[in-house]
C-alpha cells in the first residue's frame, strides 16, 4: 500500500466531498479544484499529477476565478513559478501515517459528542472557528456529516475542542480539524482527544491512521507513534 497516496487521497477526498455536497467540485486529467462561497474552507486547488506549461497555466487561471489557494506536496510544481504569479506560502503541513495494529492508548478516554443535528453543528462550527482561527460553516458540517464523523471533545460536560474522523476507504482512518480551543489547551486535552480518535478509527477495522501534522502538533503525533512522510504546502494569491 502507498501510504502517502492514500493520506493525500483522503484529504482530496474530502475536499471533493465537500465541494461536491455545499458547492462547487471541478476536476479534469491535470488538477481538481473544490469551492464553497462565501467561506474559506476547502477553497482550493490541487494537481492531479507533474505539471506542463499549458496546465499549469490553466490551473493559475482557474484557481484566481475562485480566489482558490493552491496545494502542493512532493514538489509538483516549481516554487518560483507560483512566486511569478504573486502567490505567498500560507502554511505548511506535514503529512504522517502509522499502523493501528501498533497502537495502545495512553491515558483516560476523553468524552466525544458526535454531531447530529443543527445545534451540535453550530456547537462545532464555534469550537472549530476558536482552534482554529477560521470557520467551517454549520451548514457544511450538516451536509456531510453522513459521510464525515464530526466530534465535539469534551471533558465534564465542557467542551475543549473538535475533531474530525473521515474514511474514503476502510483500512484507512483519517483524522482532520483536531484542535483545543485556547482556553483549555496545555491540560493534556490533545493527548486524550487524539487517543479517542484512534480508538474509533481502530474499532471500526481500519488499519492505518493518517493525518496532516502542523508544527503545533507535530511533536504530540510523532510521540504517539506517527511516521512523518510528506510536505503539505498550501501558496494563496497576494496574501
């Protein structure tokens, strides 16, 4: 198994979904794109493959009508040719992996509310919004969430931050949106919630665990017996 295929395919995966599902999914034989108006979340385009001149120049194109951020792994296009076209890094994610088989939890299960409705999607969206520094709509969450589990951490009744668990096959559980919330963090929340998470993913017979680690997280992941594998970068236009 590719490992740092699936890890992007199910990331892709789920932008598709959500363009798909809340707005507008485009994909041809050089890249894809998936956008949703009047938010910020997918919005953004991705290369299906190594770059020609003639396809990149349509996938520049494509992604300025939208106002689209443009993701990159492995190099695949040229740095100086995004700079060329006014684009700036925004972030930079590094992909990870590491087999369920090999997992044992680590300290107490933390409570996870799974969304399911219009308050518990709100609910979300707000914990999202305040890890995370921008939002996912409610009404994404409620649009996918057949697809997508969507959880709410909580500890006592207190919720301390969200998480995201997405299958686009089943041996392969991929863990999106984990954050705490600013007030909580620092108690040891992350730990627990990511613990929780694989704990689901691993029960529901999936055999690896995939995620894209920022350096916040990095350590935490690593710690817990990720394998790093890939660079993430995501260029956005005029910053």
């Amino acid at each position: 198994m590719n490992l740092i295929q699936e890890n992007i395919d199910n990331l892709t995966s789920l932008w598709q979904l959500a363009g798909n599902r809340c707005g507008v999914f485009g994909q041809n034989s050089g890249y894809s794109f998936s956008y949703i108006p009047q938010s910020v979340w997918p919005n953004r385009l991705w290369l299906n493959g190594a770059a020609d001149t003639t396809t990149f120049n349509e996938a520049i194109t494509k992604a300025k009508q939208y106002g689209l951020g443009i993701s990159l792994w492995d190099e695949l296009m040229e740095m100086h040719q995004l700079e060329a076209e006014g684009y700036k890094l925004k972030s930079e994610l590094q992909g990870m992996s590491m087999p369920l088989e090999e997992w044992e939890r680590q300290g107490q299960p933390i409570e996870l509310l799974t969304v399911g409705d219009d308050l518990s999607a709100a609910m979300w969206s707000d914990l999202f919004q305040q890890a995370f520094g921008y939002r996912i709509d409610s009404a994404t969450v409620l649009k996918t969430m057949n697809r997508v589990q969507y959880f709410i951490a909580r500890d006592h009744g207190q919720p301390v931050g969200t998480a995201v668990l997405f299958h686009h096959k089943p041996e392969i559980a991929g863990i999106h949106s984990m954050g705490i919330i600013p007030d909580m963090r620092r108690k040891g929340y992350a730990e627990r919630l990511l613990h929780s998470v694989l704990g689901i993913g691993k029960a529901s017979g999936a055999q690896w665990g995939t995620l894209q680690a920022s350096s916040m997280g990095k350590a935490l992941y690593l710690k817990t017996g990720f394998t790093q594998q890939f660079t993430l970068k995501t260029y956005k236009y005029n910053i």
